[in-house]
C-alpha cells in the first residue's frame, strides 16, 4: 500500500507524541516511508471523532501499521495520540483493524508489546492471548530491562 506524504506526516505526528522515548518504540519517518514501499504493508487512520475517511485538512487521533504474509497479519505499530486517549478510539480502531484483516481473508493478526503496557487491557478485551515472551528485550536508558511479549488472535469462523 503506497501512503501518500500527507498521510506520513499525519502518521509521525502522532508518532512523535505517543510513545514514550524510554522504550525506543517509536519509528522514525524513513522506516514508515519505506514500510509503506513493501506492498503488504497498509496502514488505517482515525480521526478525533472516530471518523476512518478524514479530510485532508483535518488532524488525526491516531493510526495503525500492519503488515500481511500469506493469511497472518502482523500489528506493526498502534498509536493514539495522549490528548485524545481513554475515549474508545483505541478500542474503535482496533476493531476496524480486526474487521479488514478478516475481511481481507486473514486467519491469525499477531503482535509484540512490551510487558507493562497498558495496551494489554486493549488487546485482551479484544481476544488477543499471550503465545510467547522474549526476556530482557527491551532496554531502558537507566539499565533496565523488560520483557517482549508476543500476543495472537486467531479468527473463529
Ligand atoms: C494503547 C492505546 C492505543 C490506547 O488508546 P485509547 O484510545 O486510550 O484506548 P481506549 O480509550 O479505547 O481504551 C482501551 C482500553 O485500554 C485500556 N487502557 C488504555 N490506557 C490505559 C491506561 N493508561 N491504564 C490502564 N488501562 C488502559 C483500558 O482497558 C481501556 O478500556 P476502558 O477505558 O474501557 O477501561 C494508547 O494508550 C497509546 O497510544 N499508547 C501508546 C502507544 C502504545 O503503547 N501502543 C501499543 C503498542 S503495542
């Protein structure tokens, strides 16, 4: 999927601003631009009042990036901005994300967090369930240490 220059910016906008610089999850514009050049990779756009087809002038919430092989699509980076948090737009997207992948003929979405995020009531109450751990991924500038933990939702018929 091709992400036009304005989506991008939009993107890094909320980018900049959501993840916490602690954890290095954030991904700079080069590696968004040149996700977007692999053609499984696609991307969804939420406005602030939860609406999918956003005008060009208007900001955005938030966004996701995936990226399909075969019949698995895998939740590459999830984001709402701070300001627009705990009103249901996580739960609004995810569920537009979940809705296409199916639709698109997806069996499994998968994805990896880091343990402690929040995100975890998200993907739970979505029916994800934890299938691994990778000890010590992730890094944090005062030495420490935390836990990746991969999470999996396989689509029932
Ligand atoms: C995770 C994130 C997308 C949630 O967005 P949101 O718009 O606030 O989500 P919602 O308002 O739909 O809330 C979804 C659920 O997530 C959980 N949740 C979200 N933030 C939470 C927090 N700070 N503490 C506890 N639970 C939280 C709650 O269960 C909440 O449901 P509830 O409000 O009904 O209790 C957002 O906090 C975010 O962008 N975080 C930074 C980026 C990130 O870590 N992304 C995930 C990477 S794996």
């Amino acid at each position: 999927m091709i992400a036009p220059p304005d989506d991008i910016d939009r993107i890094m906008s909320v980018m900049e601003r959501a993840f916490s610089a602690e954890f290095g999850e954030a991904w700079n514009r080069r590696q968004v631009s040149d996700a977007f050049t692999i053609s499984n990779c696609r991307y969804g756009l939420i406005a602030p009042d939860g609406a999918a087809h956003i005008a060009e002038t208007t900001d955005i919430a938030g966004f996701f990036m995936s990226r399909a092989i075969l019949d698995e699509e895998e939740l590459l980076l999830f984001a709402i901005a701070p300001e627009y948090r705990r009103r249901g737009l996580g739960h609004l997207l995810l569920s537009r994300f979940l809705e296409s992948a199916k639709a698109t003929g997806m069996a499994r979405v998968f994805l990896e967090m880091r343990h402690g995020n929040p995100a975890a009531f998200l993907y739970a109450a979505h029916g994800f369930r934890e299938i691994g751990r990778r000890p010590s991924y992730y890094r944090t500038p005062g030495g420490g240490r935390i836990d990746a933990i991969s999470q999996e939702l396989i689509f029932q018929d």
